[in-house]
C-alpha cells in the first residue's frame, strides 16, 4: 500500500462498496474526508480500513491506476499518430488545391491570349470594313445600298468585338480573383490551413 489517500472511485475499488453509498457515509459523518485545493474529497487509508475492515483491498486500486496509466499513455501514441496522419492528409489536400489553382490559372492565360488574338482579328476586321467602305464611296450607283451593309458589318464587328473586350476583363478579373486567393492560401501558416 504505496498510497495513503483515495478519491471516491478508488475507494469504491477498494472496499467494492458503491459510490452511492461511500458518498453517504461521508455526508453522515460515519466516514471522515479531507479536500484537496481542487474541492474534490479525498479518504485516508487508515479511514476506509476503521469504516470497512477487512473489506478493503488496497492491491485493486494500484492496478486499476496503472492500467488507467497505460491507457492514457497508448492514447497519446495513438493521438499523435492520428494527428500526424491528419496533417499528412491535409497536406496533400492543399498541394492538390495548389496544383488545381495553377491548372486554372493556365487555363486562364490562354484564354486570355486567345481572346486578346480574337480582339486583333475583329479589329483588322474593322479596319478592312473602313477601306472597303472608302473604296466603295468612289464608285457611282450602289452607294446606299453597300453603306447600309458594311454599316451593319461594323455594327457586329464592334458587338464582337466588345463583347471579346468584356470577356477579356472578365477573364482577367478572374485572374486576378484567383490570384489574390492563392496568394493569401499561400500565405497561411499552416496551422490556420489546418483549422480552415
């Protein structure tokens, strides 16, 4: 017997007496306590061998604490094994995540180039308008008629063309979106990308 004083538990281990009633024969008096500084009560052994006699098994509170001992030390093992498995995973979740962004990002250039070489094309396009229209304007006869076509002609290439302008600064928004958000997954410890 190493110990001299036991919680409820142990003494209910102890004397195999429920905490019920070692609860109330320390409320009745018939069994004397003392408080730890956290307010939890605590019995002497001399106490629980005055109330109990030979009911008391002292051995059964050793084991029990040194099985509770080892159970908590295989559950840090565990814990730390999970926590580092946790970490691998949400590491690999975020070089995936990393990789993706870069993927979209690429996407985005491209489209973007393509985009920026479909704005030329509309814009030589016009310009060839132009000059048919001025190479139009000096023959005789036709005339309203051909400026009432190339008139349409300009209003769709400029349709177009705006409308490339407008998904151009979309795209290039998106982009930008993109890369404001990888710059600042970038920049999280990793602790916060562990927490979300």
């Amino acid at each position: 017997m190493s110990k001299t004083q036991y919680s409820i538990s142990q003494a209910h281990r102890i004397t195999g007496k429920s905490r019920t009633t070692i609860s109330a024969h320390m409320d009745s008096g018939k069994l004397s306590f003392q408080k730890t500084k956290g307010g939890n009560r605590v019995l002497e052994a001399s106490e629980l061998l005055r109330v109990y006699g030979d009911d008391c098994n002292f051995d059964l509170a050793e084991t029990s604490n040194s099985k509770q001992a080892a159970q908590r030390s295989r559950a840090g093992e565990t814990s730390e094994s999970e926590l580092n498995s946790d970490v691998q995973v949400v590491q690999q979740k975020l070089e995936r995540e990393v990789q993706e962004r870069e993927r979209e990002r690429e996407q985005y250039r491209q489209q973007i180039d393509h985009l920026q070489d479909a704005l030329k094309l509309a814009q030589e396009g016009h310009n060839k308008a132009t000059l048919l229209l001025e190479h139009r304007s000096e023959r005789v006869g036709d005339w309203d008629q051909s400026l009432r076509a190339l008139e349409e002609r300009l209003a769709n290439y400029e349709k177009r063309a705006e409308e490339e302008r407008e998904a151009v600064r979309q795209s290039k928004k998106q982009a930008m979106q993109f890369k404001q958000a990888y710059e600042a997954e970038k920049s999280k410890s990793i602790w916060q990308k562990l927490i979300g």
